[in-house]
C-alpha cells in the first residue's frame, strides 16, 4: 500500500469517526469536554487504525520476500528428483568403461561401441556441469557427516577419519548434497 492510499484511509476513518460521534468536519458543536474526551479517543482509536495498517503492510512483504524465496529454490532445485535417478545410470556407464579391458579397447570392431560409450559419459558430464551437479571430494579428505557416509574402517597409517577408499561417488547439486559418498576411513592400526 503506498502513501496516498494511506492518507485516504485515514481520512475516512477520520470523517467516519467524526460522523459517528456527530461532530462536523469544520471543528466541535460546542467547545464542552465530552467532544474533547470524544476527539480523543477517536485520535487514540485512528493511531490504532495506523498501526494496523503497518503491520498488515509489514506482513504483505515478507509474504512476498518469502514466496521469492521459495520460487528460487523451485527454479535452483527443479531437477533434484530427476539427477538423483539419473546417478544411478552414470554409475553403470562407468561400471561399464572400467570393465573394458586393452585388448577389447584395441580390436577394431568394438572401437565404435567404446567411443560411443565414452562420448555418453561425457555428455552426461556436461549436462551435470550445466544443472549445478559436482562430484564430492573424498580420498584424502578427511570425512565430513555432511558429504561422506562412512561404509568401512580400514587399517592404515594415515590420520584416522581420513578417507582412504571411494566405494561409490557422492554429488551436491549447487549448495545442497544430492547422494552422500560411501567412502571407507583410516583407523589406527
């Protein structure tokens, strides 16, 4: 609400509350204390009018600022559901390229078929980078609750809680973690 619409709320309370106790806009009847006492109580009762004009204009923004809120993290995190099913194929397209020996990666009539392969991965890669979607850091790390969901503990000299293995990657998409790592951590030993 802006300025002259308050002015003319205002106004017509004023004129209404004048209306109702019936005094003229021109000034009081009579100059006796009851119009006075009356004046003031109207005065008492348009400051609590003004007040709640303001708290209902304090409210009407932050029902605003709040929506906005809510629309950007829609529009930032959209796709959420979709990237979190999308995982699981990148995980097998690169199950799929580890298990590809030399030998296989050599020979001519599977050239294509590993190329096709690798340019999917790839491609996956790029549409990952363009929604916000990043690999988590792990190995050498140390393990963050956030990020890593610790799976196994394993013997080694590094400092305990470091990663030392990645049994399956974790990814954020842009501030908030999409799947956690499964990582294994270095105890004492």
């Amino acid at each position: 609400m802006n300025d002259d619409k308050i002015k003319e709320t205002e106004a017509d309370v004023i004129d209404a509350a004048l209306d109702d106790a019936g005094l003229e806009d021109a000034g009081l009847q009579d100059g006796s204390g009851g119009d006075l006492d009356r004046l003031a109580e109207l005065e008492r009762e348009l400051e609590e009018v003004r007040q709640h004009v303001l708290y209902a204009q304090a409210e009407t923004q932050n029902v605003r600022r709040r929506l906005e809120t809510e629309k950007q993290n829609a529009q930032a995190y959209a796709a959420t559901a979709f990237a979190r099913d999308i995982l699981s194929v990148k995980d097998n397209l690169e199950r799929a390229l580890s298990t590809i020996g030399d030998e296989l990666r050599a020979d001519e009539r599977f050239k294509g078929l590993v190329t096709g392969i690798e340019a999917t991965g790839r491609e996956i890669d790029s549409v990952f980078g363009r929604h916000g979607i990043v690999r988590v850091e792990s190995v050498g790390q140390a393990l963050d609750p956030n990020k890593h969901q610790a799976m196994l503990e394993v013997p080694s000299d590094q400092a305990p809680g470091t990663i030392i293995q990645e049994l399956q990657p974790g990814y954020m998409i842009k501030d908030r973690l999409l799947r956690p790592a499964l990582v294994g951590v270095a105890k004492k030993g």
